[in-house]
C-alpha cells in the first residue's frame, strides 16, 4: 500500500511540471476609448496596441531589402506583419488611446528590476556597417544612436476603473528606449547557409535593466546588443510606485497588492508610435503561479522537489492512526 502511496504521488508530482493553464492574457485586449484621426494607413487603427507585439513585418511595396523582416534592434516594426494586420498606430499631439488588460497588473514585488508593465513602440537604433535584412550578420552592423519614427514622446497613464487615472509625467515616454527584438541570434549559426536567427522569441514580458543607456550600445554591433537584452524583447518598462498618486491605488483584496487595469497613450508634446503593452511576468505571480508540485518555489517540478517531499516521506507527528 505504501509502494502504491508513493507510485501515486511521484505520477501526480512529474505529470504536474507546468504551469497552471494560463487564464489572462499578458497583453492588453481591449480597446476603450480613442480620440484623434492618428496616422495616414496602415498607422491608424487604434486596435492595432492590442496584442502581442509584432514579431516579422512586411517591407512597403517597392522598398529595398526581403520582402519580410524580423523585427530586431535595427529594423523597427511597420507597415503591416505577415497576415496582412496592422501593427502600431500613430498618437500625434492632443490625441489618446485608452486599453484594457483582462486581469489586474499588480506591482508584485517579485517582478524583475520592480518593473510592472512594458510598452513598446517602433525605435531603433542606427548605425553602419553591412546593409540590414534578416541575411544580414548582426556581428558587423555598428551601432550609433537612437531613432523614432517621431519625436518619441507618448505620456502614460494608468487606471483601475477607467475614469480615475494616475500619469508618469515626468516619464518615462513610450516610443523611445528600449526598441523591441523579437528574436534571439546566434553568432555561431550565422554562416553562407544560416542567418544566425532562431524561431525562439525574446520574453515580451522581461524588462531591460533600467540602468542601461543608449551609450551602451553605442559603437557595438547589433550581436553585442541583444546579448545586453539578456533575454528581453525590449521595450519602456513602467513601475507603478513611480506614480506620484501610488498611495491612492486600491489594493487588491486577493493578492494583497496595488494595481491597475487600464493604461492611457497620450500624444502628448511630441506624439510617437504604439505597438502594445505587456504585464510584466514573474513566477508565483498572480497570473504566473508557481507549477504543482513545486515545493521550493523555484518554478520549476524536479527531482530536487521530490527530494524535499521524501524528507517528510510517511513522518507522523500527531495522531496519524
């Protein structure tokens, strides 16, 4: 009967090494409110924030370069993705763009670097060396500085019902550091039969350390760069207690954290570009929890958890008959 005790639990302890099905989106899904004419096609469609960030794109008819690209440090996303859908919208001065997450964006204190949210637009960094296009060696482009599409400057806003809102006005501004990459390249694969690109994306939930600067970057190749992304697909990454109206957020009755709901893209000075928005993910989190079966809480079912439950294995300390 024992043996058959711990057959079971072994089954329900490996059989368990994922996470508990994901119920939330980590993406905005919902648009709110607009208001503003945005930009000329295919840049104004306010539902084009929602979603993922796009991953590959399509060059403009006509334009130099593959057909299809990458989005990568030095190729920002535009036009339209490979379905043929519109992938960020233009928000010039005086026009905004409200959304809606399907879940609450807790300031978890596990997030990396205590980053809650990350926007992403369309930068990208400049610089010379070889023609870019997804064949090109990301080894021997030079980086030099950062460009826009526009000045770079989104005001955000944050929300827990929508009519109530709390804005980082002193920044940071969206559609600026960091621009996005999509995914991982590998020096040792590229070659005249390998580009060096892997099919594995960059986490679009992971924030970029906030002590990075374009100078950084400066005088590196593009290769250098993505290994100082250290996984991450890039983006402005967002801190709820930054907020000068922080102690005003509702905790969360559940979590037990503050929170919010809804992010605000306003165009504020300068305007930019908006691609999407992410909550920021870290195991144990209230969208992320920790898989079952994971004893130690390191996010992953192991050996080393079926060690720690063999410790305890058939041990009775009260009326166990």
């Amino acid at each position: 009967m024992k043996t058959l005790n711990l057959l079971l639990i072994l089954i329900i302890l490996f059989s368990a090494n994922s996470f508990a099905e994901q119920e939330y989106s980590d993406f905005a899904i919902e648009l709110i409110s607009c208001n503003g004419d945005f930009g000329s096609a295919p840049y104004n469609d306010p539902c084009s924030v929602l979603g993922k960030p796009a991953t590959n794109c399509k060059n403009m008819p006509g334009a130099w370069g593959l057909n299809n690209f990458r989005v990568k440090l030095v190729e920002a996303a535009y036009n339209i993705d490979l379905e043929n859908k519109k992938v960020i919208t233009t928000i010039n001065p005086g026009e905004y763009i409200v959304v809606k997450f399907d879940h609450k964006v807790v300031d978890y204190p596990g997030n990396l670097y205590g980053k809650d949210f990350i926007v992403f637009g369309n930068s990208f960094f400049t610089g010379s060396g070889v023609y870019i296009d997804d064949n090109a060696n990301m080894g021997q482009f030079t980086i030099s500085d950062l460009k826009s599409s526009s000045a770079g400057e989104i005001k955000v806003s944050v929300s827990q019902d929508g009519q109530t809102w709390y804005a980082f006005d002193s920044g940071p501004f969206s559609d600026y550091l960091f621009p996005t990459q999509a995914y991982r390249w590998d020096q040792e694969l590229y070659s005249a039969t390998e580009n060096g690109w892997s099919d594995e994306e960059m986490d679009f939930t992971r924030p970029l350390d906030p002590n990075l600067t374009v100078s950084d970057f400066a005088s590196h190749s593009v290769a250098y760069g993505i290994n100082l992304y250290d996984g991450s697909a890039g983006g402005t990454s967002y801190d709820l207690e930054n907020l000068a109206g922080y102690d005003s957020l509702a905790i969360d009755s559940d979590s037990g954290y503050r929170w919010i709901q809804y992010v605000k893209f306003d165009g504020h000075d300068y305007g930019g570009q908006i691609d999407a928005v992410s909550d920021v993910a870290a195991c144990g989190d209230p969208t992320h929890p920790y898989p079952v079966g994971d004893i130690n809480n390191d996010c992953s079912v192991n050996l080393i958890d079926f060690a720690l439950m063999s410790q305890n294995w058939l041990k009775c300390t009260y009326d166990c008959n």
